[in-house]
C-alpha cells in the first residue's frame, strides 16, 4: 500500500521542479581540507522531474544529480571538482505543462510593502537579459 499524501503534496499532471546547490571548485581546495573558502561558481539549479510522487520525485532527483559529479581540467589547465552540495526544494506544479502555466510559487505573506518593492528588478537586472560569471573567469 502506498503512503498517504496531502493534496498540496501531489503534482496531477505528474511533473516536480527539484532545486539544488551546483558547486565548482580547485580539487586542491578539497585536499586542503580547509572547507571555509568560498566557492570558485555556486549554482542553483532547477530541474523538471516526472513523477507520481513526492518520493518517486525525491529517488529520480537523486538519479539524475549523481550523474553530474566529476572532475575535469578548466581551459587554464585547473584541476576542477564539480560536485552536488544538496537539495534546496522538490516542489509539485500542479497545472498542465503549457505556455502560461504556473510551474512554481513562493510565499511571501508578511513581507512589508518596502520589502516587496526591493524585490522586483528592471528588465536588465532579470536572468534572461544577463550574463552570469563563470568559473573560467576567476584567477587560477
């Protein structure tokens, strides 16, 4: 028999949004053994998991993240450790896959109207209209 969820736990048409913690570093920053230094490129990314549910969601988030660890020589010759810190959310998208659809929501009930406004960005500052930093641009 299956485990009991709640509504609000189950994704209809069958689709969860997995967020986690993407980190790249120096391998010789892990021999150190000094895990204070701050990470050379720290990702959060999120992914579309098909699913029936939260725990089949959780198992093939964790199948497809152990694929993406590895280590590999950046273009300057660094030795680079790319590894998965964790999980940051599993959330259900409970409307169809479709243009319009809304796929992930966050509450912010309590928030001062000062607080709300900071949050909103210009057209420039959005993720789409920017160019992230990349690992190959730090000093090696």
């Amino acid at each position: 028999m299956g485990k009991d969820y709640h509504a609000s736990q189950i994704s209809e048409p069958g689709w969860y949004i997995a967020s986690y913690l993407q980190r790249i570093d120096p391998v010789t920053a892990y021999e150190d053994k000094d895990s204070s230094h701050e990470p050379w490129v720290l990702w959060e990314n999120r992914i579309l998991i098909r699913a029936s549910d939260p725990d089949q969601a959780l198992r093939r988030t964790n199948e497809h993240l152990s694929g993406l660890m590895s280590d590999y020589t950046n273009s300057d010759g660094v030795l680079l450790r790319d590894s998965i810190v964790g999980l940051t959310s599993l959330i259900p998208i409970y409307d169809a896959l479709e243009d319009g659809s809304e796929v992930e929501w966050i509450d912010h009930t309590g928030e001062t109207v000062m607080e709300m406004f900071e949050r909103v960005r210009d057209t420039s500052e959005l993720e789409a209209f920017t160019v992230p930093d990349r690992a190959k641009d730090k000093p090696g």
